[in-house]
C-alpha cells in the first residue's frame, strides 16, 4: 500500500475534524445529555442491576413489540 497526496489529505482531515468535533462535544456536554437523555439515552443510563424487575419486562414487551412491527412490514412488503 502506498501512500499518496490524497490518503495523506483524507488522513489530515480526518484528523482536524475529529478533534473540532471533540472539542465541540466538550463544550456543549451539558446541552447534548439533556437532549439524550429526553430520548432514552442518557450518559451513564441505569444498569440491569439498577433496574427494578417490572422495568425490565416493561422494555422487553416494547423492543418485542418493535420487532413484530419490523417484521409485519417487511412481511407486508
């Protein structure tokens, strides 16, 4: 594999954007968990250990639920 102007490019870019990208993230941590944790993904969400055995059955009824969906439509299709 040799190494050209471009992979060289793509590599610099990549780099630059990650770390704006970071840097971004640090500065607004606060507002992007607020906005995740609305929908159910919030930094250091519960553990199975923290969740109490009805909240559990609660979210596997829903992710089957989901998964019969999944599965009318492509039946559906």
């Amino acid at each position: 594999m040799t190494f050209d102007k471009t992979m060289i490019f793509g590599f610099a870019a990549g780099l630059v954007l990650g770390c704006v990208g970071y840097r971004i993230y640090n500065e607004n941590r606060d507002r992007i968990g607020s906005v995740l944790g609305k929908c159910g993904a919030a930094e250091g969400a519960a553990e199975a250990g923290d969740l109490t055995l009805e909240e559990l059955e609660s979210q596997k009824e829903r992710l089957e639920d989901l998964i019969a969906e999944v599965k009318a439509r492509k039946e559906g299709e």
